[in-house]
C-alpha cells in the first residue's frame, strides 16, 4: 500500500504547537524518514533548544524570519517572508523530502500589522501544498491557522491555553522550556 501525504495542523492560543510538531519530527527521524524544518518567525541570529537538538538528529533545520513582528521594520519582515516563502515553495517539490515542518507559517500568514498577501499570498500557499509530492506530509504551525488551511488539512489541532504561567505567575520565557 503506497503512503499517502498528509497535512497536519496544529493551532491554537495554547502553548505546545512547535512541541507537537517536533514530536511528530521525532517519529519520523525514528522511522528513518527524511525531515526538513523549517521556521518562518524565528531568526537564525539567535539559538533555539530546538534548532539544537534538531541538527545533532541530522535534520536539515532553518530558520527563515527576522524575529518578532515588533523587532524589526515591516519592510525587513516582509523581504524575510518573501524569501522564505521561495525557499519553501522549492522544498514542496522535493520528492527526497517525506516530512516537512513549516513552523510558524499560520502565524506569518495571520500577520495585520502590515501588508503580506503579496510576498506571502494564501492562494500560492495553498496550492504549492495541494501540488507537493503525493507521499510528502507536511506539518504547519502557529496561532490564528488560515480557514483554508483548516478546510485542506487531514488533521487539525487546536491547542487551548486553560493555564499558562506567563499570564498567571508573570514568569518570562525560559531556556528549555519556550526556547
């Protein structure tokens, strides 16, 4: 029986959406599948607990964005996503490729503080998945998943927040845990 491609979404304004993805990651670097990850917000400027991990398994792990949508001018973000999404859009066509993780991309996609339909447009995104190798899964991440992501995807989760220690104890980000 030949594989079938799936499309997994995990969204949601709870924490454990990169998590949820890096454990299917991990089944499938056990089943000796190739994985490639990829992180649209994310900058490689910085250093991630799973970026780490990540490369010491062999996975090719890249980080595409310029951090924060706060951090940096419109204009760095939108270059960022331009480039990223043309990045992407060639790795959906790898037929080498059986799982590609394309963390954060809900997020980039929901972004309002500025313009991004014309370096990140939905109806491309849409159809390079819909056009990618039959047996590629894909994984996409993040808050706020596109509706017409939501209606092509095999799997969607959504990950709620009942208690977060951020907003109930005022504790900050820590290694290990968020990063």
């Amino acid at each position: 029986m030949a594989r079938q491609g799936m499309l997994l979404v995990y969204t949601g304004e709870g924490k454990g959406k990169t998590t949820a993805s890096l454990g299917v990651t991990l089944r499938a670097i056990g089943r000796g599948m190739k994985v490639k990850y990829f992180q649209f917000i994310k900058s490689p400027e910085r250093t991630y607990g799973e970026q780490i991990a990540l490369r010491k398994l062999g996975v090719e792990t890249v980080q595409l964005g310029v951090g924060f949508t706060w951090t940096k001018t419109p204009e760095e973000h939108r270059q960022a996503l331009a480039k990223a999404w043309q990045i992407v859009k060639e790795e959906l066509q790898d037929e080498t490729t059986d799982l590609l993780v394309l963390d954060e991309l809900n997020n980039s996609l929901a972004i309002t503080r500025f313009p991004i339909d014309d370096v990140l447009p939905i109806a491309e995104v849409v159809e390079a998945i819909q056009n990618r190798p039959k047996t590629m899964h894909v994984v996409i991440t993040g808050r706020s998943a596109h509706p017409s992501l939501l209606a092509l995807a095999d799997l969607v989760s959504t990950i709620d927040a009942t208690k977060h220690y951020y907003t109930e104890q005022d504790v900050k980000a820590m290694k290990g845990l968020e990063f």
